[in-house]
C-alpha cells in the first residue's frame, strides 16, 4: 500500500459549497486504478485544498498524481505538492489506521 499526499493553493469553494460542487470529481475519483480510499482536506484560513489517498501500489498512486496535477493546472493551479508515502503498518494499525478496513 501507498499513501498519497496532495495539497495545493485552492481558490474555489469550501466547506458545504465544495461538497456540492465536487460530487462529480469525487464519483469519479473511485474509478481511479488502485484507489482504495480517499480523504479530502481544505485548509479556509491558507486557502488550501487537497487530500490523501490510499493505493494498492506505487504505480497507482504514481499515476493518479502524475494525471491529477496536470488537471489541476489546466484549472489554473501553478503548484501542485504531491508525496507518496510508504505505510507503517505496525505502528498503524496500534493507533487504529484506516488501512486496515475489510477490502484493503
């Protein structure tokens, strides 16, 4: 498993209003190839958007941010962080990691 950790400067929409606005994107994120899950963050006060995003394996998450970034900067976005992570399992799941839910 590969986590995922994407953030960015975001002038859209937040809270209820991004929630409105992005269930389509967030439908489609699903089919994404290796996705297991997805967490999605707003930062109002540092007008930041992004998420985490747990995949199978390091191609798929290599892949989803390669496409994710250039999607976001067809939207207008100059800089896109993205990090992908190896997940301690051990230590994750002591403090009770959702990487450990049926399915993963």
């Amino acid at each position: 498993m590969k986590l995922l950790q994407v953030d960015f400067d975001y002038q859209g929409p937040m809270g209820e209003e991004m929630s409105n606005a992005l269930v389509e994107l967030a439908e489609s994120i699903n089919k994404e190839e290796g996705l297991i899950w997805k967490i999605w963050t707003e930062n109002v006060s540092r007008k930041l958007g992004g998420g985490i995003y747990l995949f199978q394996n390091e191609q798929s998450a290599q892949n989803y941010l390669k496409m994710h970034s250039s999607r976001l900067k067809e939207m207008g976005v100059k800089e896109v962080r993205g990090i992908i992570f190896d997940v301690n399992l051990p230590l994750t799941e002591i403090n009770q990691g959702p990487v450990f839910q049926e399915g993963n």
